[in-house]
C-alpha cells in the first residue's frame, strides 16, 4: 500500500487489540502474593497443615508443602508459594 492507503489499513487493529484484551485478563486473574504478613501466613499455614497439604518435619525444622513436594524452613515463604501455586493450578485448569 502506498500514500493514504497506508493510514487507512485497519488489518491488523483487530489482532494488536486482542492482544492488549490478552494481557489485560492475565492480569486481573495474578494474584498478589507479596502482600503477605506473618500473621496471615501463620493462619494459611495453620490451615494447610490441619488439611494435611503441609506436613510440618519438627526434627529438620522444615514444612513440607505435599502437593509439590516443595520444602520451606519460612512460613512466609511457604505461604507465598502456596498462593502462587494454587493460583497457577487454577489459571491451568481454566485454560484446558
């Protein structure tokens, strides 16, 4: 195309702008995982361990999260990846 058939081709609009509706989806469904204090990660972990998801280990001072097998010596950081796993679990889950 040339001169002013240039301005005026829309082609590509339509998939520039499903690309933008993309992004934009991903990222209402991320769930924000930094915000967690250690009250709150003690209540998850508390939970997580009376639902058997979390085995705490009182000899090697470690929780271990079952579902992946992932170890953590921070509830903080179990918490964190709990959320960021289950987030991810249920972001798959959508898309099969």
């Amino acid at each position: 195309m040339s001169g002013s058939d240039t301005f005026d081709d829309t082609s590509d609009d339509h998939e520039r702008f499903e690309a933008e509706l993309v992004a934009h989806d991903q990222d209402a469904v991320r769930v924000a995982t930094a915000d967690i204090d250690e009250k709150t990660a003690r209540h998850l972990v508390s939970n997580l361990v009376d639902r058997d998801v979390v085995i705490p280990v009182p000899g090697d001072r470690v929780l271990v999260h079952e579902p992946s097998g992932e170890t953590f010596d921070s509830i903080t950081q179990l918490a964190v990846f709990h959320n960021g796993w289950t987030a991810a679990r249920n972001a798959s889950e959508e898309t099969a």
